[in-house]
C-alpha cells in the first residue's frame, strides 16, 4: 500500500511498486525521525506557553498588591498572546498529524497536548480576571494586607511550572507530588474566604472589596486545578489510566 506524506514532511515517496523493502524502511525511519522532531518543537512551545501563564499570575497578583494599574492592563493585553500561542500549537499538532501515520501512543502525547494547551489558556484567563479586578478595585483602600492570596498565586505558579516539567520528564511521580499541593491551596482558599465573610458580616460596607478579593482567591483555587489536569494527563501517558489523581473538593 502506498504510504502518503504531507509535503511539510520532506520524503519523496516513489510510486508504488518501485521501492525496495530497504528503501521503505529507510523512508519510515526519516518519517519518523521528522515527527519526533516536530513533537520536540511542540512540546517545547506547550512549555513556553506554560512560561507566559506563570508570569501572567505573577504579574496580575502584584498588580493587585501595589495597586499598579498599568502593570494590571499589561497582563489583559497580554491574555491574546496567550491566547494566540494555544491557536499555534493546535495548528502544529494537525499539520503535524497530517503529514504523517503517528503511532498511537503517539497520538496519546498529541492528544494530551490537545487538553494541556486548553489548561494553561484557561489558567491564563483566571490571571486576566484578576487584573481585571485589580482595575476595578483601583485606589480603594485596602480592605486588609494581602497574605494568603499572594501564597496561592506562589504555590499554584509552582504547580503550573511543576506540572509541565513532569509532562516533559514524563514523571508519575513528579506529577503526583504536583496534585499534593492542590490541597495546600484548597486550604488557604477556605482560609480568605472565611476571614472575607467575616469582614463582611462586622462591616457590610466592605461588602464588594470583600467580594473582589474572593473571586482573586477563587480564581487561584481554579488555576490550581488546571495544573491537576495536566498531572492526571500525565499519569495517562505513562499508565495508559485516565483516573482523577487528586479531586479537589471544590
């Protein structure tokens, strides 16, 4: 049966009858040699990508301490650069696909990068919410010093930046330890959101700055659970076992 190849993969393929046994396989090799190559670059960009929502929290929650309101518009400008790093990839792995016969394990690595890029654009969402917020909490008084959400914004950058370093490494480990930390994170959300009520309860006034301040915390909680996504992707690659490693009880 005659092999078809996407241009993009550079083997010329003779008509069929007119290649030897040694002549294919050396094809198959170059074949393959080429995808691998291509699903190097693109794992390297879901890296990247990983680099752009971990500085994107960074920054969001810093804008939100100092009150930096420019620093707060430079984090919603760049979500679309985000944004635009998902839509590359997606377009990689097609054309990628495309031009080739992947094997289906490695169908399971372009699949899980399929579901990775999807987390890191949506955690990349939550750090635009908070800038958002950051705007629209202004020069409003603080209601009090920010602790614990700044604490969550490290541990959930850790387990963003984590997550991806176990995809690459392709460690059940790594990743397992990763989705341990959702835990610590789930804790400090209760934490703030029971102190926030209580602000509002005392003080009905503080009502919205309290309300903020719980969607910055929420948004953090849920950043959190993107990068347990991505560790239970993880563990599928390596087991071949789709299974929730580590639910979080929100």
């Amino acid at each position: 049966m005659e092999r078809i190849i996407h241009k993009s993969a550079k083997v010329i393929v003779p008509a069929k009858g007119k290649l030897g046994g040694s002549g294919e396989e050396a094809v198959t090799m170059e074949s393959e040699a080429t995808f691998q190559k291509g699903l190097r670059e693109i794992e390297n960009d879901v890296v990247a990508m990983g680099a752009m929502v971990e500085k994107a929290i960074e920054r969001a929650v810093e804008a939100l301490k100092k009150r930096d309101l420019a620093l707060a518009h430079r984090v919603m400008a760049d979500d679309a650069k985000i944004n635009q790093k998902r839509f590359d990839i997606e377009d990689k792995c097609i054309r990628l696909v495309a031009a080739h016969r992947p094997t289906v394990s490695e169908l399971q690595v372009v699949a899980a990068v399929f579901n990775i890029i999807v987390d890191l654009e949506r955690t990349g969402d939550y750090a635009d919410g908070i800038a958002k917020i950051a705007i629209m909490i202004g020069d409003e008084p603080p209601l009090k010093p920010l602790i614990d959400i700044p604490r969550m914004a490290e541990i959930a950058i850790e387990m963003t930046h984590g997550s991806l370093q176990a995809f690459m490494a392709r460690d059940v480990e790594k990743a397992k330890k990763v989705v341990s930390l959702d835990n610590v994170v789930d804790g400090l959300y209760d934490q703030v959101f029971r102190e926030l009520i209580t602000f509002m309860m005392v003080d009905p006034k503080t009502i919205d700055r309290a309300t903020r301040l719980i969607w910055v915390a929420h948004n953090l909680e849920r950043a959190a659970d993107r990068s347990t996504n991505i560790c239970e992707r993880v563990v599928f690659l390596v087991t071949g076992k789709m299974e929730e490693i580590g639910a979080s009880k929100y």
